[in-house]
C-alpha cells in the first residue's frame, strides 16, 4: 500500500469494481494466507484483463497470528467454503437480492458488517457500530435485522440471507429452540 492512501479507500474502490459472472465462463480462484490475513477473490478474465466476481479477506488477530501453518491452511478452506456459499448463484438467484451480515461484541463495543447485493449485482457495504451495550448473541440478532431493514428501504422484495452466526441461523430455521425471552422477541423481529 503507498503512502497517503489508507485500506478504507481501498477496499470502495475494490468492491466498485466486482464483476458479474456469465453461466458457461470458466472462473479462477487465489486464496493466500500470511501472518496477518486470510483471503480469497473469484475472477475471470474479460478482454485479457483478470477482473474480480467477489472476494472474502479475514484479518487475523493476536493469537490468530501466531497460528501454525496447518491451522491458518484451515482457515483459508473456511475462507474458501464461506466464498462459494456467498458467490455461487443459480439461475433461479434472478431478482433476488443477497445479504451477508456479521454482528461483533466486545468490551470496546458493539456493531456489525453488512453487505448487500442488489439483483442487478450492485454491491453496497456498510459497518455498523451499535450504540448501545449488547451480547455478542445480540449483536448476532442486530446485523441481519439492521440488514433486512436496508434491504427493504433500498427496494429489496426476494431477500436471500447469510449469517455467520450458527446460533441465530439454526434459531430462524426453527432447527434450534429460543429459551431467552429477549432472544425470542429479535427471532419476531426478523421473521
């Protein structure tokens, strides 16, 4: 990175200039790990120019960077599944929108990252930091919530969602059973 430029104007322009797939175009995929990040981008080559379809990037932090080489190896294959998953589209996926959220809580505060894919593939990103003391199961309740928000304010009416979060998912799927009243009134909310 050169001096004078910072990663939070990097990374708009990086998503400014994702790419849609055409069924039948072959797809090539990187994925690289080093001490501090885990990360994979999907492209195809147009007019002999390698352009990006989606990228996926963790960073690592404190112990994550001491990580053997074998563990950082799986959490690059997590990278990998998590990509697929999120940029893998049928031909049914036309006019639906996609949102991928992921909500965060820590002793330093609360807050999510949003991303939202129109069906015409415009990408909006968002991170949001709550204002208000929150679990991180909470958190977990407030990133697809504030989602599927800006997703109908923004003309959404096929919503297709992702979480990170296993507890919540399983717990819309109805594959989990809610015993908290609080985390029973978020499950209303989003259903």
């Amino acid at each position: 990175m050169s001096a004078g430029v910072s990663r939070s104007e990097i990374i708009p322009s990086i998503t400014a200039l994702l790419t849609k797939p055409t069924t039948g175009e072959t797809l090539y995929l990187y994925l690289t790990a080093n001490q501090q990040t885990v990360s994979s981008v999907l492209i195809k080559e147009e007019e002999g120019f390698q352009k990006p379809i989606y990228y996926v990037s963790k960073v690592l932090h404190g112990v994550e960077q001491r990580y053997p080489e074998v563990e950082k190896s799986a959490i690059k294959a997590q990278a990998l599944a998590e990509l697929v998953n999120e940029a893998t589209f049928t031909e049914g996926d036309e006019g639906n929108w996609l949102l991928n959220v992921d909500g965060s809580s820590t002793l330093a505060g609360s807050g999510a990252g949003v991303v939202l894919t129109s069906s015409e593939w415009d990408e909006l990103e968002y991170a949001l930091r709550f204002d208000f003391k929150a679990s991180n199961n909470e958190t977990e309740y407030e990133a697809p919530i504030a989602g599927i928000r800006m997703a109908l304010d923004a003309g959404a009416r096929n919503l297709i969602a992702y979480s990170d979060s296993q507890l919540v998912t399983k717990q819309v799927e109805g594959e989990y059973e809610v015993k908290e009243e609080r985390m029973k009134e978020y499950l209303q909310e989003i259903r």
